[in-house]
C-alpha cells in the first residue's frame, strides 16, 4: 500500500485453530466468579447458576490474573453533564505456542540467522517499550497480555464525553513474519489520541468513522507498522445529550442491553460485515511491492454507522470477535449480565449492612463502578471457558455450519472488551 493508502491489499482471512486445551487449565475460576457461579453444559446448552453454599460477598473483588486488567473511569466530579458513563475494560490473550515465546527471548539473534539462510522471516515481537505506543500500550495492559487484540477506553475532554474502542490484529499476517498486534495496537493508540481532543457532540470532528479514518491515516505513516490489517469498532458517547454514535468495521462489534426491551433486553447488536466465513471487512497496510491487481481494500467509510439515543441504565458491550465468536450476542450476554449484577447487588448490600454504614446516592455509584468493573472481568473469563468446551455449541460453530464446515464447541482467541454503564443523572 503506498503512503496515502490507495494501493489495494489482498485480503487476509483469519486463522483459526481446532487446537483444544483441557478444561482444566479454566477450572479455577477467579473468586468473583468461582464461588458464585456453575457452568453447567448440556448439548448446545449451558446454563449459568449459583452454587447453593456460595459466598456472593466474593463477587466484589476482581481477579488479579497475569493476562487480564481492568479498571473504571467516570466523568470528573465537578462535571454537571446530565450523563455518567461509568467505563471498564477487560482482556486476556490466547495461549501461545511454545515457538512464539522462545522467539521473544532470541527473536534479534534469529532474525539475522533466517536472512542468512532463507528461511521464513519471524515476526516482529512488539513495539519498543521507550516508543510512544509501547508506553500507551503498557499503561493500558499493565503487564497483562491482550494478543492480536488491542482496545481505547478514554475521556473526550473535561465534560465527561468517552470514546471506547477495540481492534482485532488479523492473525493471518503471521504467515509474513508480521505481528498482527502492531496494526491493532498502532490503530487504538491513534483513535486513543484524536479522540481526547474532540468532543462526542454532532460535530464532524468528533464523528467516530472520523476518529477512525484519522488514526488510520496515522497508522499508514506509522514507520513500526510495517504491515497487517484489523477490523475495528468505535464508539463515542456525549454526556450531554446522551448520543451514542459508533463506526463498526469487520466482526468486532457492540451490543446495548436496555431493561424491558426487545428480546432478553436486547436494544440493539452490531450485525457483524464479513466477505465469506472468517475472512471480514478489514483496514490494511501493505508495502507497494506486496499489492497484487485486483485485491481489495477496505476504508473508514465502509465502517457501519449507527446511533441512538441512550437512557439510564443501558449497558453496552463492546468486544473482539473473541468474545461474539463464543458468547451469544443476544441470548448469552444478557442473561449473564443479569445474573452478575443480581449477584453484585446482594454482595454489596451484605457489605454496606456489615459496616453498618446508610446507603446514599455516593454508595449507588460506588456499586455501579464495582458492577461494571466485576461484569467486565467475568464475561472475559465466560469466553474463556466457551472457547474451551466441545460440547456447548458457539455462534462460531453455527456460521461455520452454514458453509458446510464442522467446528464443534468454542474457538480459542484473544478476547479484549469494554463495558459502559450510563446514568443519568
């Protein structure tokens, strides 16, 4: 691809692996999930319930795992915005093969050994940790590990506006000796940095395909990306009219659960853009000499826009095909968001009656911070133990079908997410 993007890349599909872990390696479940709750599966089946002598005060604590984070963010006290959004993200990376953790520890010695004798170049583990991206990127993992995935939580000036965000690297371009976590990385970061100096009002500036496109441009420039692809979603939110607006490129996506609509509460899910089964729409960068005639090439104008006015109490998910691939949109992710906030709630009124403290306005937004972070963690670690089972049927197995292939159970990937709370206040 030249500088100003107008050279078409060949498209890339993702790789996938049949490769199965034992299910024990998830069995010990974090204590804000372990304690509280069963995974029972039955044919194509699970569901989630709480184990009779559970302590749901352990729900209040999330886990501290080595690849996986989450923190909360809110509008800044002194804000008199009418809307909050209460922010929390979570992540965790698939498990290596053994020959890309032994390429990180030798991974400059190898590389001059491979261009002497041929063989295929290894990918380039990572951005430097003194480059501005590897400092963004480990500010936001801090030291936990997101894969091909990368994801933005980040406040749009002092008002309370928040844009939130994801990006799944396209493993394919490993083949290359490429690291897809570069391109995703590259682009979060960039969406990150143009979207703190706009603001989410209907101005053109704030537009998340704007953010898109600009941090796109940014990542074309970008001289450590030297190639790869990702797909894309952006959401940005106004605090103070409560708009939501988003740009949706490829099979990440969104979803927004509003109490007492649609099914199981489902407001609205992102239908995913795909050009054949695991191969979806996708930005790319592609040096001149690899463009081939008659490639294609996706742009931030052919992400999906889309908005709507939100109200207190919704919930939006926004996550990597990770987490679509194996969790329900519609079915699933409701009905265990349900069942964690039931479960947070009575933990934290039994905590509040312990300390004897009355429960205020303060105490409510303390618990709803606690809920999203605790929801954020869990659903995480829900996509793990899917991706895990042969016997659950996943919505990746449903597509596969549809082209004729057999893919039981879950597919093992990078899961990164953010959740959001709004209140109105």
């Amino acid at each position: 691809m030249s500088a100003t993007g107008t050279a078409a890349p060949v498209r890339v599909a993702r790789s996938f692996s049949q490769t199965r872990i034992s299910f024990a390696t998830f069995r010990t479940l974090p204590r804000s999930l372990s304690n509280a709750v069963t995974l029972r599966s039955s044919g194509s089946k699970v569901s989630i319930s709480a184990r009779e002598n559970s302590k749901t005060s352990s729900l209040a604590a999330a886990p501290a795992w080595h690849s996986r984070r989450t923190f909360t963010t809110g509008a800044p006290r002194s804000s008199r915005q009418p809307f909050q959004f209460l922010t929390s993200y979570a992540f965790q990376g698939k498990p290596r093969h053994p020959e890309e953790l032994s390429q990180e520890s030798d991974s400059s010695s190898s590389a001059s050994a491979n261009e002497e004798d041929g063989a295929p170049k290894k990918a380039q583990i990572g951005f430097p940790p003194d480059s501005d991206i590897g400092r963004w990127r480990d500010e936001l993992l801090r030291g936990g590990e997101a894969g091909e995935d990368s994801l933005m939580c980040t406040s749009m000036g002092p008002a309370g506006d928040v844009a939130i965000g994801v990006a799944d690297g396209v493993g394919g371009w490993t083949e290359n000796g490429i690291d897809p976590s570069l391109f995703s990385q590259a682009l979060m970061f960039y969406a990150s940095k143009s979207a703190a100096i706009a603001a989410a009002g209907p101005e053109p500036g704030a537009a998340p395909n704007r953010i898109l496109a600009e941090a796109f441009e940014h990542v074309l420039k970008e001289p450590l990306v030297v190639a790869g692809s990702a797909t894309a979603c952006i959401l940005t939110m106004d605090s103070n009219h409560g708009t939501l607006r988003s740009a949706n490129l490829g099979d990440s996506g969104f979803v927004i659960l509003r109490q007492g609509t649609g099914k199981q509460g489902v407001f609205y899910a992102s239908p995913p853009q795909q050009l054949g089964f695991n191969t979806p729409l996708q930005l790319a960068k592609l040096p001149r000499e690899w463009a081939q005639e008659g490639s294609i090439s996706n742009t931030p104008k052919d992400a999906a826009s889309w908005e709507c006015a939100l109200q207190h109490g919704d919930l939006i998910i926004v996550g990597t095909d990770g987490l679509f691939d194996n969790v329900d949109a519609k079915v699933e992710i409701p009905q265990f968001a349900k069942f964690i906030k039931e479960k947070h709630h009575a933990s934290y009124a039994a905590r509040q009656a312990e300390s004897g403290k009355q429960a205020d306005a303060l105490d409510s937004l303390e618990e709803d911070k606690e809920f999203v972070q605790v929801l954020a963690t869990n659903l995480v670690e829900y996509a793990k133990i899917c991706q895990n089972s042969t016997t659950k049927q996943s919505p990746f197995e449903r597509e596969a079908a549809r082209y004729g292939i057999h893919f039981p159970g879950g597919k093992i990937d990078d899961v990164a997410l953010v959740c959001c709370l709004v209140i109105e206040r």
